[in-house]
C-alpha cells in the first residue's frame, strides 16, 4: 500500500510540475492575470496533497485501510478543487 500511495503521489507531484512550468510559459501569453492565478493556486494545492500522500505513506501508526480511505479522499479532493480550478481559469472571455 505505501509503494501505491507513493506511486500516486509520485505522478500528483509530476503532474503538477508539469501543469506548473505550462502555466507559467504557455499559458501565461493567453490568460489574464487572474485567471493565471487561479491556475497557479490549483497547481499549488495538487501539490500540497501530493506531498502530504507521501507523508501519509511513511506514517506507521495508521493501518492499510485508513491509507486507502485518506488516498481516495485526496485523490478526490485534487480532482474536484484543483481540477475546477483549472477548469474555471481556462474559461476564455
């Protein structure tokens, strides 16, 4: 489980990265500069929870099933706050 969590965080992680370095080269000529920072603050929280996924992987105390329900739960999260702010930064007027 925590090769999985790990993994997943891994590909959060890079994922924001990349999401990131686009924001701020691509997009930055086609975006205002609210909706750049809209942008910019989905990126920042993807990769928030994508370091607390790794914290939650080396934590001992808590068993397997809380793990998978905490992965579930941010996997969840990243895809409803970061993924609608993607979404409403990229809203061309």
């Amino acid at each position: 489980m925590d090769k999985k969590l790990l993994l997943i965080a891994a590909i959060m992680g890079a994922v924001a990265i990349i999401l990131g370095a686009f924001g701020a080269h691509a997009l930055k000529k086609v975006l205002s500069d609210s909706q750049l920072a809209t942008f910019e603050v989905g990126v920042r929280y993807q990769m928030y929870h994508a370091l607390f996924l790794m914290l939650i992987a080396n934590l001992n105390f808590l068993a397997i099933k809380e793990k998978t329900i905490i992965m579930y739960l941010v996997i969840v999260g990243v895809l409803l706050f970061s993924g609608s702010r993607f979404f409403q930064s990229l809203q061309l007027d």
